[in-house]
C-alpha cells in the first residue's frame, strides 16, 4: 500500500525530529520526513534539505509540506519549483504540529490529497502566519 | 553593452566588496527593525559567490545567474536568501539561450526577477522591503532607451532613502508597526549597493 506522504519544515531540526516521533507513536507506514534546521543544524531552513525530504516523502500519491515560519514558506515553495517534481505537493496553511498530526492520520487510512486537504482545512480555520 | 560571463562576475566581485565594507552598516540598519543579521548573512552569502565563480568556468551568462541564485539560496539565509536567489534564478531564466544578451535584455530580465521577489515574499511596493529599490530601478531601465549608470545609480539612492519614511509591512520589522519608521530597510540598501556595482560594470563597458 502507497500513502500521501508528509514532510516537516520548522527552523530548528528538534521540532522536526520531535514531530516526527510524536507521529511515530501511532503511524508507522506513512512517510514522514523531518527537514527542520539547516544542514549544519543551525536555525533555519535549508532548500536542499526540504527537496530531499520531498522526494524521500513521495511514493507517488503526493507530499504534503507542513511548516513554522516566514522564511520556511519562501524556501519550502523555492524547493518545490526547483524540484519540478511530477507528483502533486502541497504547501498546507495549518498548524505545524496539530496539521501534520491530522494529516499523518488522515493519509495512514489511504486517503488522497485533496481529501486529507480538506480535513485538514475543516480542523484548522484559516490563520495567518507571520 | 553586450553581456558577458566575465561581467557577471565582476558585477559580483563589485558587490561583494561594498557588501563587506558596509557589513556593519547593514548590521546596524537590521538591529533597527529586524534581528541585525543581514550583514553577516550577505557578507558571508557574497563571499561564497565570489569564492565560487572565481572557481569555474561558465559557458553561458545564464549558468553564471543560475549559479548565483543557488549560492545565495544556500548560504544567505533568512528571508534574504529565497528572495535574492529567485531573483537571480529569474534573471537566468530570462537570458538563458540568448546568444546576444544586450542591456535590453538584461532589463527585461530585471523585471521578471523583480516580479518574482514580489512572487515570492508575498509582498508589494511601499512595504519597506527590497522591493522598494528592486522596483523603481527596474522601471527606469525598461522606460529608458539607454541606460545611464549615474541616473541608475541615482534612482537605487533615492529609493533606498524613500524607504526611511515607509511602515513596515512585511518581516520581522512589520511587529515595529510605526516604529519602523525612521529607518532605512537594510534589503533597500543591500539592493542599493547590487545596482550601484551593476552601475559600476555598465560605465566600464563591455570588457571583451
């Protein structure tokens, strides 16, 4: 079985790293990658780890990128355009901890993007992120 | 002009040498309004650049652009590294395969880097981000039939001063609200000092 995979952006590796085992706890099967932090595990966030990440994540049913802050927004959809990947992925507005929490759940029971998309969007009210 | 690699680089060494001399200016300018370290990420960003193209040899303008815009992806960080870099990326993608790449060119190309900074950081004029020069120098090298580089670096001056009376609307300086008014946005004169080095190339002329 193929799932949506997920990939986690924050400034800091830990809040990736940690992330990502709070989600292990419960799903093991759906990819989950961490990209927090820069290679050299500074604060920030690095193109060419989120572009590893998201192909490391896609198992051909798509990525979902959740992330923290400004800065990881611009990087993250600069790692998609320069990744000119096939599959479909998605940069979702949520929460990074309680989004990709929901949509680790929502895509471990088989569901597409567009379904753990709206799920995700019906959980969480649009908000702004500085 | 005709646009050669060797110009992009000297473009780059100009720049990098104002980047490091006004490192503890654009320092200063970022403690105002930000979190004071875009003259470490740009110098060290900048210097990065210059090490590497003196490295390679490039057979196109369009790969040394393209080399640029991922060293400063890489190694600028912030806010500034997405935004310089697609800028760059976009000025490749502008001269890539052009045989001949005049000034023109290279103007065209200016405003599609411009409209990807805007793309990209989500932002548009009068927010007090880099932006504020990006886009007035962009207007006067389309509008004009030939480029000055006294005037180009006239209208980069004046823009960064503009930026002074602005509020910020966007970044870290944005929590300041009227705060930030008073300042020059340090991207405004990290810009400044990109098109003063262009300028600087322009007034040399064509070195082959």
């Amino acid at each position: 079985m193929t799932y949506v995979g997920i990939v986690l952006v924050s400034h800091s590796e830990k809040v990736t790293d940690g992330l990502k085992e709070i989600i292990r706890e419960v799903i093991e099967d759906v990819p989950v990658e961490s990209a927090g932090g820069m290679e050299d595990g500074l604060i920030g966030t690095s193109v060419d780890k989120i572009t590893t990440a998201i192909r490391q994540a896609d198992q051909g049913r798509g990525v979902l990128i959740f992330y923290d802050l400004g800065s990881a927004k611009m990087n993250t959809d600069l790692a998609i355009e320069l990744a000119d990947l096939q599959e479909e992925v998605e940069l979702v507005e949520a929460p990074l901890i309680e989004g990709a929490y929901v949509g680790a759940v929502e895509a471990s029971i088989g569901r597409d993007m567009t379904e753990i998309l709206a799920s995700i969007h019906a959980s969480f009210p649009k908000i702004e992120i500085g | 002009m005709i646009w050669k690699e060797v110009d992009i680089v000297s473009w780059m060494d100009k720049t990098n040498e104002k980047i490091q001399a006004n490192k503890s200016e654009l320092t200063i300018l970022d403690r105002n309004i930000g979190d004071g370290d875009h003259g470490i990420n740009m110098s060290r960003g900048f210097q990065k650049i210059v090490d590497q193209l003196q490295e390679t040899n490039y057979s196109s303008v369009s790969a040394v652009l393209k080399d640029v815009a991922m060293l400063m992806i890489r190694h600028i960080g912030g806010a500034s590294g997405p935004l310089y870099g697609t800028a760059f990326l976009r000025l490749s993608l502008a001269t890539e395969n052009i045989q001949t790449i005049d000034t023109t060119t290279l103007a065209k190309g200016f405003h599609a880097a411009t409209a990807g900074i805007k793309q990209r950081g989500k932002a548009k004029s009068g927010e007090k981000t880099l932006i504020d020069v990006w886009s007035p120098v962009t207007k006067y090298m389309n509008d004009t039939e030939e480029i000055n580089p006294t005037k180009l670096v006239q209208v980069a001056e004046l823009a960064m001063e503009n930026t002074e009376d602005m509020l910020a609307k966007k970044g870290r300086a944005a929590y300041l609200k009227e705060r930030s008014i008073g300042h020059i946005d340090p991207g405004a004169m990290s810009s400044y000092l990109l098109f003063q080095s262009l300028a600087e190339v322009l007034e040399g002329g064509s070195t082959t």
